[in-house]
C-alpha cells in the first residue's frame, strides 16, 4: 500500500495524531506572542518635547506607558526605530523561511523544528535587553528562528495526517494564532512594564519545547526518502497504529517512485515548468495575504480605543473566520481556488468601504468594523493559501515551496509596519493599497488548478502529466514534460 493507504488503516486523524497536533497549536500561541510583541512594547503614549536651540532636550510622557519608546525616547526623529524593530523581525522570518525550508526536506522535519524552537526561546529572553541595539538584534534573530518554527510546525501538523484532515489541522494553526494574539493582548493589559512582558510571554516557549520533543519523524517526509528510512519509517507508523487502537503488525508500504528532490529544492521550482508557473502566482498571493494581514494587525494599536482592546480585537475577529475555511474547503461546488479567490475580494471590497467611511473624521467606529471585516476575511484567505499551497507541492519539494512562497509572504510582512504610517498622507491611502492588492491577488489564484479531493504527490515525478496528477488544463501547458 502508498503512504495515503497506510494512514487509512492506521488512523487518518486518531488519538496519536490529536496529541500531536495539539502540541503544534500550542506553539502557534507562542509565535504569535513574538510577532505581535513589538505593537505592545513599542506604544506610543502621548508626550511633550521641549526644544533648546532647535535641539531636542527633554521628553515628557503622559499615562502609565512603560514601552521601548519611553525608555529610549523614540519619538520625532527617533521614531522609526519602532517601525525598524518590527521589520527587522519580519527580516528574519523570510531568511528563516528561506534557509530552513529546503533544509527540513533534506535532513527532516523534526531536528530542523526542534533546534530552531529551542534558539528562539534563548534568543527571546535577549530582547529583553538593555539597549536598542541589542533589542533590535534580538528581533531579526527571533525572526529566523520564528520562520522555520513556523514553516516545519505547519508542514507537520499536514503530514501527521490523512489527507482529508488537511483543511481542518490547517485551520486549527491558523486559529490557535489568532488566540495567542488575544492572550497576548491580555497578557500586555496584565504586566505593563514591557521587559516582564517580553519575559513572560517568551515563557510560554519553554513549555511547547519540552512537549515538542516528544514529536516523531514526518512519516509523508521519511516514505519520500525511499529506503533509506524504511526502518524509522515503520516504527512511527506501528506505533500511531497502537496508540490509535489499529494494530497493523504487517504493515507493508509500496516505496515512492522516482528520486528524492530536497537537495536541490529550489533549482527544481525554478526548473521545473509546472511548478515554476504555481510558484510564481503562489508568491504574489503569499506576499498580498501578508501584506494586509500584518498591515491591518499591527495598525490596531493606531486605532483609536484602549490598544489592548484592538489587539484583542483584531485576534478574536478572526475566529468565525476558520469554521467557514473548512466548510467552504470542503465542497465541491467550492474548493481551495475559488474560496480563496473570493476571500481574497471580500478583504478588498471591506478595505474598499473603509476608504470611504474615513472620509468623515467623526466615522471611527465604522472604519475600525471596517477595517476588522477585512481583517476577518483576509485571515480566511491566509490559512487557505497554506493549505492550499502545500497540496500543489509533492512531499519531497513541499517545505522548499512554502519556504518560497513564506519569503513572499515575509517581504509583504517587511513592508506592513510602515503601511499604517501613510496615513500621514490621507486616511484613506494605507487601505487603497490594501484594496487594490487584494482584488489583483484574487483574480490571479483563478489561474492555479484546483486539489481538493487529489491524491498528494509525494515525489516530482507524480506530478508530470503522464502521471496523472497535474490538475485542470495545466496538461496543456506542459506537454514537454511527457
């Protein structure tokens, strides 16, 4: 039997899978506390600058703020080091995306999540560090590390399981992030003083590590090695049977076809017309989902209101959002295509409504229902597109595609924290760029084929034509590769 065949006997999604899951949602709490982290420690209370010959003398801070900008007076000309330290995590997330994705299809997914886990809980307690420099530091290397958590932590919770799970573990990361978002935000409400802050929420780091470590080998990734991992491979999949009450002591799988490709990840995507034309449309619609994910996340705390209020708002908003990913998934008359198409222009027509709602100064409460809409609907589009994405890539090469597609995504990260800031240019711009990125990223997912209830690929050669898994009119495309 395939590797598909084996989960059916063993249990697509039993006891064993359900413990291991678990453990990967709790880590997504963990990532989003780093990532939102610098929109809490980086508040901006209202001050009074005293000037003496032009030159900035003193700074006066109104309110109980005790915030990176406090402590080191960011504020007029120093005001873009909070911007600047948010960024620089959103630079680290893309290196990380970018080294550690092909790395985990050729060494594994486990060491690559447990070694970068583990950096990135020490790291974290750096940035609770003396100086801005450090600081600053600390938050591109937290990214690095927060990147390949990321990309292996979701990678595992698809191929942990049966196929026909994929949208629903998918969607349970994507939901367990927006909840840490909100603990997060009541986490700040909670402990002002932002150096307990980052301490206490990095914390939470150490308990998922020491679960973590209990996580087996990806089956999917060690039957894509072929032979050179059956012995390893049998052992997990025996004992997921035991665990799941299904035991299979004659479990045999029929090897995957063809040769192993996480070596050279990234030559074959680029090589590779098929996938070379999915990678390119997939990384303009990671870096649009980005884009307005982080933009309209990290402009909570401009909003008008309590900041931890937003915060927790903007988390909490995109909980109804997951229910209707997995429905939507699921039916035929749907799919991945056409819900993220739609999601996608739902997102831009909500940011379109706020464009004109912001025109009337006194509106503040429309333009942030506005503005959580779009927040709602662009969370939807961004589980899908990684459920999606990691369907229209074969086990072999499918960390070095969303390695590709996340450093996409994270250049649209780079960009969001300074996307709020051009409401110094009108109140409606940041959301114009949100509009029209959003219904170009639409119409374009209409151009990659449809998988819902396709068999996974597990080797680069199960997706030639001649194999039978290229989907929808991409035969057409690719006759070469017959």
């Amino acid at each position: 039997m395939d590797v598909e065949e084996a989960f059916r006997v063993v249990g697509e999604f039993g006891a064993y899978q359900k413990r291991a899951v678990a453990v990967l949602a709790l880590t997504q709490v963990y990532m989003a506390c780093q990532s939102m982290l610098v929109v809490l420690v980086g508040a901006t209370p209202e001050f009074h600058v005293e000037k003496h010959d032009g030159l900035l003398s003193s700074v006066t801070f109104f309110g109980d703020v005790d915030s990176i900008v406090t402590e080191w007076l960011l504020v007029k000309q120093e005001a873009y080091k909070v911007g600047l330290a948010g960024s620089l995590f959103f630079v680290g997330l893309l290196l990380g995306s970018f080294v550690f994705g092909p790395l985990s299809d050729t060494v594994g997914r486990r060491p690559v999540y447990l070694a970068a886990l583990l950096s990135e809980v020490v790291l974290g307690y750096v940035t609770a560090s003396p100086s801005y420099e450090v600081f600053a530091a600390s938050r591109l290397l937290v990214g690095l590390m927060n990147g390949a958590v990321g990309l292996v932590c979701f990678t595992l919770t698809q191929e942990y399981v049966g196929k026909s799970y994929w949208a629903t573990t998918g969607t349970l990361t994507s939901m367990t992030f927006a909840v840490g978002i909100a603990l997060f935000a009541a986490l700040g409400f909670a402990i002002r003083p932002w150096r307990t802050l980052a301490a206490a929420a990095n914390t939470w780091g150490v308990l998922c590590f020491l679960l973590s470590v209990t996580l087996p080998e990806s089956p999917r990734w060690l039957y894509s090695r072929n032979s050179t991992r059956q012995a390893q491979e049998m052992e997990v999949m025996r004992h997921m049977a035991l665990t799941n009450g299904c035991p299979a002591p004659d479990l045999t799988l029929r090897r995957a076809g063809g040769a192993c490709g996480g070596s050279a990840g990234f030559l074959q995507l680029a090589s590779h017309p098929l996938l070379r034309h999915r990678t390119l449309l997939l990384m303009y619609i990671w870096y649009v989902c980005s884009l307005v994910y982080y933009g309209l996340t990290l402009g909570a705390g401009d909003m008008s209101g309590s900041r931890y209020l937003n915060v927790a708002m903007y988390g909490l908003v995109e909980l109804p959002a997951y229910p209707l990913c997995v429905y939507f998934m699921n039916k035929p008359w749907a799919g991945r295509r056409k819900s993220l198409s739609c999601f996608l222009c739902l997102a831009a027509s909500a940011c379109l409504c706020t464009i004109f709602i912001a025109e009337d100064a006194e509106s503040a409460l429309g333009v942030t229902s506005a503005a959580l809409l779009g927040k709602l609907t662009v969370s939807a589009a961004f589980n899908i597109v990684y459920v999606y994405t990691s369907e229209l890539y074969p086990t072999v090469l499918r960390n070095a595609g969303l390695g590709v597609c996340a450093v996409s995504c994270r250049i649209g990260g780079i960009l969001a924290p300074f996307v709020p800031s051009m409401r110094a240019l009108a109140t409606a711009v940041p959301f114009a760029v949100f509009c029209l990125s959003g219904l170009s990223a639409g119409g374009l997912v209409l151009l990659l084929p449809e998988t819902l209830n396709a068999p996974p690929a597990q080797t680069l050669e199960e997706i030639l034509p001649s194999r039978g898994r290229v989907l929808e009119n991409e035969p057409l495309l690719y006759e070469d590769d017959k």
